[in-house]
C-alpha cells in the first residue's frame, strides 16, 4: 500500500534541536528497507502559489489561502505493507517529534 506522508510544523511541538535531526539516516534506513518512494522538502509557505477557478475566472494568489501557524514543509511517498508500517515509519522521522506528520494512504481511481 502506498502511503503520503506530510511533514509538517506544529507551534505545540518540541522545540528544534540539530542534534537529534537525524533525517538522513531516516532516508537510508527506508532506503534500505526498500519502501521508500519519493520525498523532499518543500518551501516555505511565502514561495507558494495558490490557483483558484470561480466560474470561468482563473484566480492566482502568492501564498497561502488561509493564514495559518502551521504548514507543510515536505513530503515522503512510502510503500508499506499496511498502516501499522506507515505509522512505525513515521515515528522514527524527526520532524515526528519536532513538528507533525499526516499519513494518508493513496485511493487509486482503479478502487
């Protein structure tokens, strides 16, 4: 089963400590593991672009729609053997602990 992870900051979170980041041995434990997809960062909310359509009238807006304290700052694409392996996987990523991380799983069109 493939699985999105939005990594995520979180103001509730536990503040950021550089010495227990520990992303790339994250990646190639899930490198290793043969599960990993795709991931990478993304930038911060003030790069974003927001594409809207009212009608036949294209809205484009620099930023965000909502004002908000949190955004998300990456994404990972896991192939899992099910929940419980997306949710283990996801613990041992740092941002768990310094942010949040959303797990979604993919819905084919075939389903």
């Amino acid at each position: 089963m493939r699985y999105m992870l939005f990594i995520a900051t979180d103001p509730e979170a536990e503040k950021y400590d550089a010495g227990l980041d520990n992303i790339e041995e994250w990646v190639a434990e899930n490198d290793r593991r043969g599960i990993s997809v795709l991931g990478d960062r993304l930038r911060p909310v003030e790069d974003a672009t927001t594409v809207r359509m009212r009608g036949d009238e294209l809205l484009v807006t620099d930023g965000p729609f909502a004002e908000t304290k949190e955004w998300i700052a990456g994404f990972d694409v896991l192939e899992c053997n099910d929940l419980d392996e997306a949710i283990e996987v996801a613990s041992k990523h740092p941002m768990a602990r310094f942010g949040r991380i959303e797990i979604r799983p993919f819905w084919p069109f075939e389903a």
